[in-house]
C-alpha cells in the first residue's frame, strides 16, 4: 500500500494512492478526492496538484 498526505483546512489525511476513485473541483479552490467505499474528502489545492502528489507519493 502507498499512503499519500494530503492536506485540508481542517486537518490531514494519509490515504491510499489506491482507493482514490474520482477528483473533481469542490469549494473555495479546493478538491474533492473520492475514496472507494467512503465519503469524498475536501482537501486544499487543485485537481491537477492532488493528483501530482497521489501519482509521486
């Protein structure tokens, strides 16, 4: 498994690079990540650089 940090304004969230299913732009400049079998998360930055750190992590 390949855990990835990803930041948000509320606090941070290790997840697994795996079980991102969808990005799509959210609120105030932020993304949100679809998990597989959970919730989105909100988290800071673009669709472009969460998916950087995802494919680098």
């Amino acid at each position: 498994m390949k855990f990835v940090s990803l930041e948000s304004r509320g606090g941070n969230y290790m997840v697994v690079a795996s079980n991102v299913a969808w990005l799509r732009v959210g609120d105030n400049g932020q993304t949100l990540v679809g998990m597989v079998g959970s919730q989105p998360l909100l988290v800071t930055g673009t669709p472009d650089s969460v998916a950087e750190k995802l494919l680098s992590g």
